[in-house]
C-alpha cells in the first residue's frame, strides 16, 4: 500500500495551478506532477473497512508559528480509500513587515529550497478561503446556502492546533469571521490512541509505529498532508472508524468541547 520507492519532489507550482514548464523535458524529469503519488491503495486495503460517517475526509496540516505559511488539503474518499483531489497554497502574512517576511520565509522554507516559489505564489488568507471554498463547492463538499457547514465530510488533523489554535487566530488577524467549516474536527492521535491502545504523540511516530516510511520532506505542508492522510488510510484499512473528537462551541464563547475521554491535545 504505502510503498518505499524514492519519488520526484512535487512541482509546488503545479499545485497552485501555475507550473508553465509542463513541456520542459528538463523540468519535467525533476519534477513530479502527479499529486497522488503515494497515496496508492489496493483491493486488500479494503477488505476490514468499517462503515464510516462521512463520505470524504479532508487532511489538513497548517505551517506558520506566527501566521499561516502554507494551507494544505488532502482529500480522501472513504469508500475507496483513494485520494481524490488537493488544494494548496502559501499563505502570505498581513500582520509583519516585508523585512520580517523574508527573515520568515528563509528561515522556514529557504532551507528546503522552495522559497522562491512560496514568494511567486503566496496570497493573503482572505484570498485563499475565497478559493478553497470555491474548490470545497467544486468537489461539492460545501454550499454558502446551506449554512456553510461541510457536507458529508470532516477535517483531519495531526493534533488540535490547527483548527483550536492557528485558524482562529488567523481568522483574527485577517479581520474575518471564522467561516463554520472550521467548527468541529477529528485529531487522529485521538483515533489512533482508542483504536490502537497506544500513544502517539505525532506524525512521525505513528508513520514509525505503522512501518511507513517517510514521503518527501518533514514540516513541508503539503508533504505532511500526504503523510498524515497515508497513516489515516493504514489506521482505516486496520478497521478503524473515524469520528469528530472536537467541537466548537457557537453557544459558548467558541470554546472546544473534546468528545474523547481517552485523547491526546
């Protein structure tokens, strides 16, 4: 299923929708433009699969400390196990100076050499939810007239951070309320905890755990994505159920409601 073969890196201007080298033979032998390398699945993937809730799950993975770098989707269908579609982008800030960007940008991305791309690319957050809504309705996932909530679907998470914390705050620089699409979550460290009997505490030591092997490059958005949606797949192919573990509360201030007893933050 998850196989071990080293692979291209994934052009990142072909997942903005903006690679013009597709005729290149040179960029092309560099660069990989196939986004489901990876998540392959096969028949006997299949053969434990639990009856699920949802229909299609969606693997998120936020980068940025101080504000969003990068916004990450890998959408998996539950039925098949197969990937179906991705959406990503750069996140440019709008709280730092363009001094600070740069320091920001070098620091965390010019080290695995895609800072030039995240500088041709990045748009503000504003303009990302603006087109990841568009892709959520294209992928009907989502409709602004039926309340903005997703439809037969469900965020996955590597932890709580990223739909307790980041989005939030985010949310919050960007001057934008926080869309209802965001409002509950499954954090699988809490899935994998209950399913397997044991602790996880990240990424790695699930993929470690499970005996899979790294794809691309660690703390690299996109990549992780792709990771975290192949332990999913693995935990799913084991029998295991998805369900939300967290919810936030509209009544209550947006406080979080953690809906696993046995859970990890």
């Amino acid at each position: 299923m998850n196989t071990t073969r080293r692979r291209k890196p994934l052009c990142l201007y072909y997942t903005h929708g903006k690679c013009t080298k597709m005729d290149d033979p040179v960029h092309i032998e560099m660069f990989n433009h196939n986004c489901s390398l990876g998540l392959e699945v096969n028949a006997d993937a299949l053969k434990q699969l639990q009856s699920q809730d949802f229909d299609y799950l969606l693997v998120l993975d936020l980068e940025g400390k101080v504000e969003i770098l990068e916004f990450p989707v890998v959408m998996i269908d539950l039925k098949t196990l197969r990937f179906v579609d991705l959406f990503h982008r750069f996140v440019r800030p709008v709280k730092m100076g363009e001094q600070r960007v740069n320091e920001y940008i070098e620091g965390k991305y010019g080290k695995i050499g895609v800072d030039r791309v995240w500088h041709d690319t990045a748009i503000t957050f504003q303009e990302v939810l603006q087109e990841f809504e568009v892709w959520m309705a294209h992928n009907n996932l989502w409709e602004r007239e039926q309340g903005g909530s997703l439809h037969r679907a469900a965020f996955v998470t590597c932890g709580n951070w990223d739909l307790k914390t980041k989005i939030p705050q985010q949310c919050k620089d960007s001057n934008i309320k926080l869309p209802s699409y965001f409002m509950e979550w499954i954090n699988l460290k809490d899935i994998y905890l209950n399913f397997y009997k044991r602790r996880a505490p990240g990424m790695r030591s699930m993929m470690n755990e499970l005996q899979i092997s790294l794809l691309g490059t660690h703390h690299l958005g996109i990549d992780d994505s792709k990771n975290i949606a192949r332990v999913m797949q693995r935990m799913l192919s084991d029998g295991a159920v998805m369900q939300i573990t967290a919810r936030r509360s509209v009544r209550s201030h947006g406080n979080v409601e953690f809906l696993f007893k046995n859970r990890i933050t």
